[in-house]
C-alpha cells in the first residue's frame, strides 16, 4: 500500500463582526499572513499538494489562495469547492464522508480548508494512534489557521481512521510549530 499524506487546515484569523453572518466574514490580515506563513512550512517540510478541496465560504477559499500562493507559481492542483459540505461536518464521522465522496483515490497528497468545529474533531480523531505530544497539541484547541499534517496508509479515503493515520507536523500560522521529530515549547 502507498503511503499518502493528507493535510487539513482551518482558514485564517476571521473578521468579527456581529452584522456579517458567519458564512460570509472575510479574513483579517493576519489571517492572510497565517496562511502564508503555513504554505511556508509546506515548502520547507517539501510537502506538495496535489488536490485542493475547499468549502466554499469566501474566508476558505482565500486561505486556501494564500497558502498556495506560497507552492505554487503556476499550473495548481485541481480545486474542487464543496458548498457548505465541510462547514456543516460537525464531527469525525461525517468529516471522512465528506473527504470520501469529494477526494479522488489517485490523489497522494490532498489539501481541504474548512471550519470549526468539524475540522477539529476530525484532526483529533484521527491523531489518536500520534505520539503523545502530537495528540496533546491539538486536544483542547484548534485555532485560526491550524494546518495538521498526516502520513496515511489506507487504499481509500472513505477507510481513514486513527489505525491507519499519523500526525507529522502542526503548523500554526506562526514561527512555532509542532513536530513527531521536535517538540518546539513555548519560551519561558
């Protein structure tokens, strides 16, 4: 079986603002900023996705932009947006439905943007096989621009589980990251 690698992030730090419903706020700029700085991390670790898939909320949809304006150049991976598919996933479950009916199988290496708090639990569902530290990490929260990085050894995506996933970096928009290989603490 190929191993494969399966990123999933939340969109940046959003706008709060009481009179925009929530599916339409934009991003801050530091959301831009956060998601730039994870596409980054991507070319530093030499992570390369090849498929994109993206709820179709405006605030996605531009992180998912400046993450990959980070990657690539030219010539992206294709884009599948999802309507509210990922924003209405509240849990684990409904999350890896949503990535088996929308994720082609040939696909090694697919990145989705969506939300809280289905974003969340599918992260930390699946960590549950990670090293400890990796686990801890993303257990209570998962802010603005979290980007969790799997290694995954199943033949199709409608089979994800903690059995067959690993969790190999944190990226968080910011200088400090998390890794299977370091544990980068806070200062003191």
């Amino acid at each position: 079986m190929t191993l494969k690698t399966l990123l999933i992030g939340r969109h940046g730090e959003k706008l709060n603002d009481p009179q925009i419903p929530d599916w339409e706020l934009p991003l801050t700029h530091t959301g831009i900023s956060q998601c730039r700085m994870n596409g980054n991390s991507l070319v530093l670790e030499g992570i390369k996705p090849d498929f994109l898939l993206c709820s179709s909320s405006q605030r996605t949809q531009k992180s998912l932009d400046a993450l990959i304006s980070q990657i690539f150049y030219e010539d992206t991976p294709p884009l599948e947006l999802c309507g509210e598919d990922l924003y209405k996933a509240y849990n684990a479950q409904t999350m890896i439905d949503v990535l088996a009916d929308y994720l082609p199988e040939q696909s090694s290496c697919p990145l989705v943007m969506g939300h809280n708090p289905g974003m969340h639990h599918l992260a930390w569902h699946l960590s549950q096989k990670s090293q400890p530290h990796m686990v801890d990490a993303i257990h209570k929260d998962f802010p603005s621009s979290t980007l969790c990085v799997f290694n995954v050894s199943c033949g199709k995506w409608a089979d994800l589980s903690p059995r067959n996933c690993e969790l190999i970096h944190i990226f968080s928009g910011k200088e400090k990251n998390v890794s299977r290989y370091k544990f980068l603490k806070p200062d003191m």
